[in-house]
C-alpha cells in the first residue's frame, strides 16, 4: 500500500467556480499509483469542493446564481455579521455543499466521467488564497 499527500494552493478572485483537475490528475500521476483512491479536502469554511460538468461554462455560471439566489446576502435575521454581508452566507453555502471529494484512481489516472471536472467552489466576494489537501492511497 503506499500513500502520497499534498497541499495546494488556489486563488480566487471572487465568488464561483474555480476548475482545478489539472493539478490533481498531475499529482496523481506523481503519485504512482495504479489502482487506489484519492480525497481532495479544502481546508477553508466558507468555499467547497465540487465535481461538476467543465465543458460548458453556462453550468458554472448557472451554479453560481443558483446559490446567490438560495443563500442571500443581507438577510436580516444573520447573527454572524462581522466578517461582511457575504461571509455567514458563504458559510451556509459551504455547509450545503462539500468539503472533501473521494476520486477513485484505475491505471494511474483519476475514473471522472468525461464531462466532469473537479472545481473549488468560492462563497466569498474577494480573492482569496484556498488550501488544499490532496491524500493518494493505493498500491502501484
């Protein structure tokens, strides 16, 4: 069994979906693992992780409004306000989606369908700097 971990950084620039495969099927290819899984997990509370389609952009955009309409800013019955009108609602948009993902690997490479792509997915309206974690288990 051997196992690799990671940490990666993602900068955002705002609220939606950023798509990052690119660097988890590379640092699964590092990784040398044949057959196994690997979990990508954010370490941040207001953004998440999705595997969603990356062939057309309209689907993220789509997303994206969709949570805007779900969880709106300035809701007046928010506790939590002292961070901006955008960070307790980002919060609920985290805590309905996901943190971690779990992508099995056959022949070296991550199983996602052929429209799929894994994407962070930022609840907050200013750039920030997302950590990461990548984690491989498996055998060669």
């Amino acid at each position: 069994m051997k196992q690799k971990q990671a940490e990666i950084e993602i900068g955002t620039s705002g609220q939606g979906l950023y798509e990052f495969s690119g660097e988890v099927a590379a640092f699964v290819a590092a990784s040398e693992i044949g057959i196994g899984q690997v979990t990508v997990f954010i370490r941040h509370t207001s953004a998440s992780l999705l595997i969603q389609e990356n062939a057309d952009a309209d689907v993220q955009r789509d997303l994206t409004e969709f949570y805007q309409r779900l969880v709106p800013e300035n809701m007046d019955w928010l506790r939590h306000t002292s961070e901006g009108p955008d960070d307790m609602p980002a919060h609920i948009k985290a805590a309905l989606s996901q943190v971690s993902l779990t992508i099995p690997i056959a022949a070296g490479a991550m199983m996602l369908g052929t429209w799929q792509g894994i994407f962070l997915f930022e609840h907050r309206r200013r750039p920030h700097q997302r950590k990461v974690v990548l984690h491989t288990v498996g055998v060669a």
